[in-house]
C-alpha cells in the first residue's frame, strides 16, 4: 500500500501524458473488441485468450505511450543515443549489504559501468536529425527571456550525439554555476580515478606502543548504522578490529585518529552550515546529527572526533577497551588490522549527483587532488579538477573552481563548458564517466527534481539543479520529440524568486523535450 500511495502521482501523470494516444489505441482496438462476443458453452477459453490479447495490446500501447521503456526500465530514446556502445555493466556494481572488507579480503574491482543508452534494436538508424534553425531558437529565446529569470542568463543546447551545438545565448560567460559545478568535480573525479576505485578507512595497531589509530581514507559515505545498505560500515570495522585484536591477546588500547590525507582548513569559506560539514578525511555519516542521509541536517563541528569516539563504542561493545581519542598519525611500523571500503566511486558520484551531495562533492574533489598527487585541500581539488578537464579538451574560458560542491559563490562555469562536459560523458570514448549521466536526477521521479515537472516533461528531463541566493541554474540531458538526445545548460543570476526562477527554468528544459524543432 505504501508503494501504491507514493507510485500514485508519478502513474497518474503518465496516464495524463499517455492519454492522446491510448484513445487513439483504443479506437484501433474496437474492431477486434467487438468481434469477442459473449461466450457459448464450451467456448470459454477463446473469449478469455481473446479478451486477454486485447487488453495487453491496449497495456502496451499505454506503455508506449507514456515511455517509451524497454525491458528493464530504461527510456528507449535514450538508448538511440549509444547503439554501438558495447560495454557492460550498469547500475550494479557488485556491491552486497552487509559485505565487509577486511585486511585479509580486500575489495574486489567493480565491474564496468553498462551502456547508459543502448539503441533500440541494435541500431541508431531511426533516430532523426537534431532540431535546429529558428523555431528552436524562437522557442528558447521567448522562455529564457522571462523576467523570473533575473538581469542575466546563459544558455546553451548540444546535440550529444554529434557534439554540434543546436542553441546558444551568451554561452561563452561565466555565471556562478551553483550546484551544477558537481557535474565537472564528477567529470574530473571519474577520470582521475577511474569508476572502479574505492575509498578505504582502516585500523592499524603500533606493535611496539599498542597505540590503535583510525586511518581516514575520506570515504564521506562511512556510516555507523546497523543497516548500512552497502556503504562501508563502522561497525564491521570495529568487529573486525576487535578480533584481531583479541587474537593477538590485546585486550585494551591508546586510541587515535589519522586525517593527514587531507590538508589544510576543514571549514568551508561558508562556515558551519547545516549543507556541509567541516572537510575531514575521517568521518561517520556526514558528520550528521540525526537519522538524514541527505538534504541539510545539523553537523557536528568536528567529524574525525566524533567517527572516533563513535568507534570507540563500537570496540567496547565487541569487548575492547580504549583510551579517549585524540588525533595522530599511523606510523609505518603500524600493522593494518581490518580495513572496510566504500561501493566504487560510480556509486559515489551518482549518489551525489542524485542528491545534490556536498560532504560527497567536496571528498571526491580532494581525492582527486590526491590522485594527482597534489595537496588535497580546498585550493589544491580546484586546480585538480581543471587539470582533469583541461586533460579532456574541456572549454575551460573563464572556469574558476573553488571548491567541488558549488557552494562558493566565487565558482564560474559557463554553458559551453556545462554542455561540453554532459556531451563528452556521452561519448563512446569515455565509458568511464557514464555515472555522470546516470546520477543525474530524473524529472519528477528522483533526487533534487523530485518534486519538480509535476506539470511538464516528468521521467524525460535528467538535470542537476543549483541553488544560491539570487542563483539559480540547470544543466542535463532531455530527449526530444524525434529521439535525440540533448545536452543543455542554463544559467541565471540575479534572481528575487527561486520557485519562479525554478518553474522557467523547468519550462525551457520541457520546451525541449516537447521539440522536434526544425
């Protein structure tokens, strides 16, 4: 019943949409319906067969109609876009509940990530050309050019399959991008570290002092909870820690913790927020203070203290005594005891993607300054992340990255470089950054739009939003009327009202899907 009641709305809209062409559907059928009269003695099993062929040509047409979907829930549009894609993989990237990783088992490497869009049929023969020329233009001008929209916007629309640019209105400027920066921080992310890799926390053990220290590995996904749904687990770790511990016949320990992975300020130059907790290599839950996974939440003002102290519960349930935690650094004469590792990074950056994640965005942008063996601080992730980019071509004209979750109002990004991204995570040469695609939120369905497009183009719009006082942008991928797939950028400043500013921008990417402009 609970499924039914949150499925409800979601159905109803398709019906809505689908409503055109299922009457038409049923008008088709009539014939066939008329000729399935009331069955004789004996004849039972033809009106059934009969009725039951009628009725699942009318389901598919509604199916159709509203989609349309394959077989496993992906947009056939969509899947035009990569016919000759030829990887595999997808949304399962082996990860199990409940799986520890420990010293002695270390994590396996995910699979590939699948074809994000796979032609229907095998082919990309009956796509049709991209929309171009005026009407497009006239179309987008006219709804960009609403006055919600605030004193200045950027805008542009990229056929994805072809890189062409189809719309552009000052595409070249940089605006503050908002939350849509975590599309490049993905981007950079991805590439540095490949899609696979995993981000581990550890316990090592002193031999010659008994001092136990927490390693941080920056995994901002770590959770203590008894249900941890795949995401490394704090409790496993203890468990783990605790009987190789007492194996050894140690019984009670100094504990430590280890951040030196990352440097320099942990405090975002927004200060404590309820968005963001302080930047640590070492942290429980984001840091947060009540059962949220997601969204704006009470912080604890120093997540390495508060994940240590949490692990030292943790021993001293599985029978271990320890010393208050204070901060340190693992030797290397330390002994790893147990270790436990977060899914692959494709998990990570869909995650955040899909929920607009800045504890996430600002770890992976950090990680990639690591990766690039650069320091993994605020400064040093912005410069990897444009290093990463530059590395791909990207059009990198007046970008600064500040941070990796767009929560500086000093980060730019223009639209050609948005666009540019989106498209380049569509090539066939770089199935490595497909995640990109897939964390997008979808239209009235999941994550930050969940409760957008009631009205408009719900489960065809795939965007990540960004919201700042007086900004507001949007940045995805739509498919249009003839089956191509869009990339499309729009940026705002200045604006008084974010729900109007939110409702045109969400018009501008329907317009698209609706378009088969020409």
């Amino acid at each position: 019943m609970r499924v039914a009641t949150a499925v409800r709305p979601h159905l109803a809209r398709a019906v809505a949409a689908a409503r055109p062409r299922v009457a038409r559907l049923t008008q088709a059928a009539k014939p066939q319906l008329t000729r399935i009269t009331r069955p004789k003695a004996g004849k039972t099993w033809q009106y059934t067969a009969g009725a039951a062929t009628a009725g699942l040509a009318l389901a598919a047409g509604v199916v159709t109609a509203a989609g349309p979907w394959d077989s496993s829930g992906q947009r056939t549009a969509e899947r035009d876009r990569a016919a000759a894609l030829g990887h595999t993989g997808g949304t399962d990237h082996g990860r199990k509940s409940g799986t520890s990783d420990t010293a002695a088992s270390a994590p396996l490497p995910a699979p590939s990530a699948a074809s994000v869009l796979t032609g229907l049929g095998g082919g990309s023969s009956a796509v049709k050309s991209a929309p171009n020329g005026p009407a497009l233009t006239d179309i987008l001008d006219g709804l960009l050019g609403d006055e919600a929209l605030g004193a200045r916007h950027t805008a542009s629309v990229v056929d994805v399959a072809t890189g062409r640019r189809l719309y552009g209105f000052g595409a070249g400027a940089a605006l503050t991008p908002a939350s849509t920066t975590k599309i490049a921080t993905a981007v950079a992310a991805l590439s540095a570290m490949g899609p696979d890799h995993r981000l581990t926390t550890r316990a090592a053990l002193d031999p010659d002092t008994d001092e136990l220290v927490l390693v941080g590995g920056g995994d901002p996904t770590l959770t203590a909870r008894k249900d941890a749904a795949g995401w490394a687990s704090l409790r496993t770790l203890a468990a783990d820690t605790a009987t190789a511990l007492k194996k050894r016949g140690v019984g009670s320990v100094t504990l430590s913790y280890d951040t030196t992975l990352y440097a320099g300020s942990e405090l975002h130059p927004i200060g404590h927020n309820p968005n963001l907790a302080p930047v640590s290599a070492l942290m429980v839950d984001e840091g947060r203070t009540d059962n949220s996974t997601s969204g704006p939440a009470l912080r604890v003002t120093d997540p390495a203290a508060h994940a240590a102290r949490r692990f030292a519960d943790l021993l001293r349930d599985n029978g271990i005594k320890s010393t208050a935690p204070g901060p340190s650094k693992a030797t290397a004469r330390a002994e790893t005891l147990a270790t436990v590792s977060s899914p692959p990074l494709s998990d990570l950056v869909e995650r955040m993607l899909t929920n607009s994640d800045n504890d996430i965005a600002e770890a992976l942008a950090r990680q990639t300054a690591a990766a690039m063996s650069a320091r993994a601080d605020f400064d040093g992730g912005g410069q990897a992340i444009r290093a990463q980019l530059k590395k791909l071509g990207l059009p990198l004209s007046g970008a600064l990255f500040k941070d990796g979750s767009g929560l500086n109002r000093a980060d730019r990004l223009t639209a050609n470089l948005l666009t540019a991204l989106l498209a380049t995570a569509g090539d066939t040469a770089h199935p490595e950054l497909r995640p990109v695609l897939t964390g997008l939120p979808v239209a009235g369905f999941t994550g930050t739009l969940t409760s957008r497009y009631a009205d408009g183009a719900a489960g065809i719009v795939r965007a990540k939003t960004g919201t700042l006082t007086g900004v507001n942008t949007l940045a995805g991928t739509v498919v249009d009327q003839d089956g191509r797939l869009l990339a499309f950028a729009f940026l705002t400043s200045d604006t008084t009202d974010p729900t109007a500013a939110q409702t045109a921008l969400d018009r501008a990417a329907t317009a698209l899907a609706a378009c088969g402009c020409r």
